[in-house]
C-alpha cells in the first residue's frame, strides 16, 4: 500500500533481519517492493524448513531443474506453494468438469424441484461440460469462466450462465471439489431493465372478441391471464404430467381462484406459494360460458397452444408483447388501487412487493383501470357452458 508520500509500504515480521520487532519498510517502486516481499517469503519459507534439515538426492535434483525450466526464477517457489495451499490442499474429491456437472443435476433432481427448473439446470450444465467438460474443476481459471460467459452471446443467457454456473461450484465447494470459486472474481452480468409492455384496453377487447370467434377455447386463457393475473406456466402443461390450474380451483360461490403450490411458481418462501387470486367482475363475465364441472382450464399443451394463439394473432392482427396480460392486469389493478394496494397486489401475483414496485407502477388513471376491468361483450352471448376443445397432450 502506498503512503501518502507515494512510497510503497511492506511491513516485515518480528525477527526478520534479526529485528526483535514488526517493521515497517518504504519503497519508491512498486517493484522494488515486490522484490522485498519476495525476500519476506523466502525468509518465512526458510524459518519453517531450516536448511541444514534438507537434503536432495538426484531424483530431487530432476524435479528441481523441471521447477526451474518451467518457472525460470526459484524465488517465487513460496508463491506457488501458498497458491497450492489455498487452492488445491484441502480438496478431497477432484473431478472433472463433466463429472461436477452430472453430480450437480443428479443432487438437484433429490430436491424436489420442478421439472422447468430442472431442465434449465440439465441446459445449462450441458453447455459448461461442452466448454470445459475434460478440465479438472479446481484448476479452472477466471480467464476459463470469463470466456464461458462470453459465449452466451447475449446478456439474457450470460445471466442463467454465471446464476447456475455459481451454484454449481457452491455445490462443488460443498463437496470439496474446489477451494476457490473463480466465479467469485466476476460480477454477475447485469441486464438492462425494460418497462413491460402492456395491452390498451381497446387490444384486450380485440382479442377476446376474436377469441371467441375463431379461437374459443382460448378465452378462459386470455380471461384468467388479463383478468386475474394467472401465469400461462400455472395453466399450460410442459410435460405430461405437470400439475396446472384445474376447473375444480375455481371457487364460483366465494370467487375465489386458488393457485395450489403444486401449480403455482417455485419460490424459496417459508410458508409455500399457494395464493388465493379475487375473482373480478371481469373475469366472472367472460369466464362463466366456458365453466366445467373437472379438468384442467386449458386442456392443451404448450406447443398446441402456441399454434392456436399464433392463429389468434393473425386475426387481432397485432402482436401482444410478452406476458402483456399479467403485466396489464396487475398496471390496471394498481391503476384502480392506490400505492398502498402493492402488498395486496403481491400476494395474488405470487410476486414479491420490490417486484411489483419495479414493474407495475404504471402511470395509468383511475379511468383506464375502470376500462380494463369493464370490458364486456358486445352482446350477452354466449350465454351457454361452451363445450372445450379438447387437444390431447404430448406425453
């Protein structure tokens, strides 16, 4: 460190040089300082391995001259040791990259987790093995894990990268498989924030009404997402047996909707993430002639659903931006509410109140709120149950 004279200051131990005290010594040169830190090392190095205790035969002498042909000067011998010491002593279970990785998937599959979460760690595990698969993980460098980020080639997929290439070496310092966690050298990639967009009132209105010309087994989607928030992961199956929002969780006497932690989006909360979501007036009105007595609300799967939607943007001709009807109920709601409104808007998005904060407060009237959560049908009709169309899921 230097003073404020500019001289660089290395503080030597008691003893040293035969001075019975700790001292401070100046240097005009950072490397000159260097150069004393050297001799420090050295003298420590010495003091714990006297020189009349060592003795070298010719194997010894053979390792010394591959040390020195590869590392040229011998004085930084005790920086390549306290390196060894911090990174490499206490490991007791070394592995390979790939060897990491798979012992990482298979531990999280034993936690639980849902299937989205698990295929993410599956992809993005595979990528590290494809990058550093063959290296041992404990001699990993920044340099390796800073170009491994860099080939994301997107600030979005660089972010998944570092977030679960860090749980993976947190697993592997767990296991001491590493010592140090290079990552812990690299800020986490930061993503630009952007105002999620959001639909008028008049384009909700367009799209329910072709809805339910060309597309009706779709409204209860646009009515439980525009109306009450519901993510389209809590009411579309990924895989055949996930568990989605079924007709029987909708309480029409209490209008009530209840999102079952089984369903509802993976948290660390204490207390789960099931959540009891109003049901407006809104949704009571575009929901009801779609109403069955069992099954899921959206009998489809993700892929039939997005064809279906892609047919439904064709005839609203425009494009909703992504997720534009959870974001647009809980703007609108808010619009209608107050600030004092964000922890109740919390609780029946599943989100916590810094997110609703970042994301929602919107600068909407009163009037626009009173809009969304009055749109109804140009006429009463349909007035009967609509039968659902039914696609079959992939297994």
């Amino acid at each position: 460190m230097s003073s404020p004279d500019r001289y660089y200051t290395v503080t030597a131990p008691a003893g040293f040089e035969d001075y019975p005290a700790r001292r401070n010594h100046y240097f005009k040169t950072k490397t000159a300082a260097a150069e004393f830190k050297l001799r420090v090392k050295r003298w420590k190095a010495e003091k714990k391995s006297p020189s009349p205790t060592l003795s070298f035969d010719e194997y010894d002498k053979r390792w010394l001259a591959y040390l020195k042909a590869h590392v040229g000067n011998l004085e930084i011998l005790p920086e390549i040791v306290a390196h060894w010491e911090r990174t490499a002593k206490a490991i007791t279970q070394p592995l390979t990259v790939e060897a990491l990785c798979k012992a990482f998937v298979t531990y999280r599959e034993t936690k639980g987790y849902g299937k989205a979460t698990l295929s993410e760690d599956r992809y993005i595990a595979r990528k590290l093995q494809a990058a550093l698969g063959p290296r041992m993980a404990h001699e990993l460098t920044v340099a390796d894990l800073r170009a491994f980020l860099n080939s994301a080639g997107g600030k979005q997929l660089e972010r998944k990268l570092y977030k679960l290439a860090s749980l993976i070496f947190d697993y592997a310092k767990e296991q001491r498989v590493i010592i140090l966690n290079p990552l812990a050298e690299i800020d986490r990639p930061q993503v630009g924030y952007s105002i999620p967009g959001i639909l008028s009132p008049a384009q909700f209105e367009t799209l329910l009404s072709e809805a339910e010309a060309v597309t009706p087994d779709l409204v209860p989607f646009l009515a439980l997402a525009g109306f009450a928030g519901i993510r389209r992961e809590e009411m579309l199956k990924e895989y055949a047996d996930d568990e989605v929002l079924q007709w029987s969780d909708i309480d029409w006497d209490k209008k009530i909707v209840t999102i079952r932690d089984e369903v509802a989006k993976q948290t660390t909360r204490k207390l789960g993430d099931r959540r009891f979501v109003p049901m407006e007036e809104a949704l009571l009105h575009w929901l009801a002639p779609y109403r069955q007595a069992s099954g899921p609300v959206m009998p489809v799967s993700d892929a039939a659903f997005r064809r279906r939607m892609k047919k439904l943007r064709e005839a609203a001709e425009f494009e909703p931006p992504r997720n534009a009807l959870r974001h647009s109920y809980a703007s609108y709601w808010l619009a209608g509410s107050s600030k004092e409104g964000i922890g109740r808007l919390a609780l029946q998005m599943g989100n916590s109140e810094s997110v609703c904060r970042r994301h929602y407060l919107e600068t909407l009237s009163p009037e626009e709120g009173r809009a969304w959560f009055g749109l109804r049908r140009a006429k009463s009709q349909p007035t009967e149950a609509v039968p659902p169309v039914v696609i079959p899921v992939a297994a």
